[in-house]
C-alpha cells in the first residue's frame, strides 16, 4: 500500500514536471520552425530538458516493468515485447505533446503578429502570390518592424507603410525602375515609404522555410528615414546606409554559413577594397561592385560597432538629430576618429 501511494505521488510529479517542461520549452522559443531549434541559444535548454524527459521515461519504464517482472506466469520474451511496447508508447505521446504545443503557440502568435501587420502595412500583389506567401511576408516585416522600432526609438514614424509584393525577384526587376542588381527596394512617393520586394515563401509550421533578411534590410531604412527626416537622410552616406541595412536584417549573422560567404567575397576583391580610394565611398555601378560594396559595408558597420558598442549607429543618428551636427563630426565624435582613420584600421584588422 506504501509503494503503490508513493508510485502515485511520484506520477503526479512527473506530470506536472512534463507540463512545467513543455510550457519552458515554449517560452524559450522566438520562433517555432523546426530550423531555429538548431540555434544555440535554443538548443541548450533544449537539450537539458530533453535529458531529464529522457530520465523520466526511465523512471516511469522501471516502475511499471516491476510490475510485469512479478507476474511469473508470463514468458519472459512477452515481458520484453511489452517493455518495449511501453517504451515507445511513452515517447511517441511525449513527442507528440512537445510538438502540439509548439504548433498551437505558434499559431496563436503568428495570428497575433498578422493582425498587428494589417495595422501597420497595406499590401498591393503583383502577380500570382499565394496567401500563405502574403501572410508569411508581413509577419516577418511585422517582427522586424517592431524589432527595429523598438530599438531605434523613431519619434516620428508613419501610420502605414505600403508594401508591393512580388512572385520573385525576376518579377520585380521587370515590372520596377528599382536598380538591376537591387533584389528590393525602398522608394518615397509624396514623402512615404513603398516597399518593393519578393513574397517570403508558403509552408506551414512543419515546411515553411526561415525568412529572408529582405524585409529587415528595407525596413531599416524606414526606421532610419522616421528617425532622422528627409533632409538628414539626404546627408548621411550611401555605406552607412547600406551597411547598417545589412547589419540589422543579418541580427550579427546567426548563419555562420552566410557569414563565411560574405568574408570570402571580400578577400576575392581584396584589390579592389584595398585600393587607395575606398570602394564604399562610391555607389555600386554594376552586380559585381553591388557585391563588394555591400560585403564592405556590412563588415565595416560590423567593425564600428563590435569596437565602440552596439548602440553606436544610434548614437550617430542621434547626434545629427539632436545636437545638429554633420555625419562625419557625429561619426569622429562617437566613434573617436575620423571616417578615413577608422576605415584604415578595419582594412588592417580584416586584410
């Protein structure tokens, strides 16, 4: 009688240990595609939680395999097969209540997330998008959206932000005046801003793929735009635009993949960066010169503010805003040096 209450006691433990599990395995999660449970920041919890289910599956496995090792008048290969049996039946229902609840939650969220994105965005479709795309895509720039916004603190931001969107990119070339190399754009029509970019990909929770880093890097320039007005805009230079554009759409490069490819395309043109004039103190003119100088430009905003702290861009608009100042005397006074200076020492550090 002794053994049965403490067997009970312990089962109603493990409940709600599962259930405790499960509620911190969802909270842990900003996103719930199988893809980003790979992150690490994802993945060690992940893998704590995982070993004390696994230690628990254990426990419940030997509590009631004692019970079938008493029944003597079974054959022991039948208590094996239904030892076996038991265990997977315990996985398969602790699989299968994880994988619930992440898909629930992530309904509810991304639910949540469109209707703030109607708030925020008007939508005009470009050829045969699917809705699963459409809704994929302003998602993700509600998420960046806020992100950003959060971040940058715009005193003055815009009601709605109207977004064309495409099939792909070939789409968008013909049917734009944006520049050929351009995946997206950002235009200004009567002093607001119209997104030009390829729909995100459908799939549901099992299937859809990680976003692209398109909406982060047009929306940049937006928060940018709402932050420091038009007539600041027009001052600040191409590069930082560019390369702060990249920096916050990558988030530091989570893909260490992307990040080898992008330091790989600059040590190819190694020449041509190291060259006396500076290559991102002038506009791309062609594919190959667009690669370089956004590869630059990141690396260098990556430099700035990897040396001076990760609120630096911010500082830097800040300075024009408030204080009235230039780029370059805001660039000299929160980074510690002049533009050539600092551009110099990131050529030694990366070359």
């Amino acid at each position: 009688m002794l053994n049965l209450e403490r067997r009970r006691v312990f089962v109603l433990k493990a409940i709600i240990f599962i259930i405790l599990s499960i509620a911190a395995l969802i909270g842990g999660l900003e996103l719930f595609m199988p893809g980003e449970l790979f992150r690490p920041v994802v993945l060690i919890p992940l893998v704590i939680i995982l070993l004390a289910l696994t230690a628990f599956v254990y426990r419940i496995y030997r509590i009631l395999s004692s019970k079938l090792t008493r029944r003597g008048s079974e054959r022991p290969h039948l208590r094996n097969k239904r030892k076996v049996v038991l265990d997977i039946i315990l996985v398969v229902l602790l699989c299968l209540a994880i994988t619930s609840g992440m898909w629930a939650h992530d309904r509810s969220v991304r639910n949540n997330q469109l209707l703030d994105a109607h708030q925020h965005f008007s939508v005009v479709i470009h050829g045969d998008v699917s809705e699963q795309r459409v809704n994929n895509t302003l998602i993700e720039l509600e998420k960046q959206l806020s992100r950003l916004r959060s971040k940058y603190k715009p005193t003055n931001t815009y009601s709605i932000i109207k977004v064309e969107l495409y099939t792909d990119y070939e789409q968008l070339k013909e049917e734009t005046s944006g520049s050929e190399w351009a995946g997206a754009f950002v235009i200004f029509e009567s002093g607001k801003p119209v997104i030009h970019l390829p729909a995100e990909q459908g799939g549901n929770f099992f299937t859809r793929l990680p976003a692209t880093t398109t909406s982060g890097h047009e929306l940049t320039h937006v928060v940018m735009h709402e932050l420091v007005g038009p007539e600041l805009m027009a001052t600040i230079p191409l590069w930082f635009h560019e390369g702060l554009a990249e920096y916050e759409s990558k988030r530091g490069f989570q893909n260490s993949g992307k990040r080898v490819l992008t330091r790989l395309s600059l040590w190819l043109c190694k020449s041509k960066v190291l060259d006396n004039d500076p290559i991102i103190l002038h506009a791309p003119t062609s594919s190959e010169t667009s690669i370089i100088f956004y590869s630059a430009s990141y690396e260098f905003v990556d430099y700035i503010v990897s040396k001076h702290g990760g609120d630096t861009p911010q500082r830097i608009l800040n300075d024009m805003v408030v204080q009235g100042k230039s780029f370059e005397d805001a660039f000299r006074d929160e980074v510690g040096s002049t533009l050539d200076e600092t551009y110099q020492r990131w050529v030694s550090s990366f070359f």
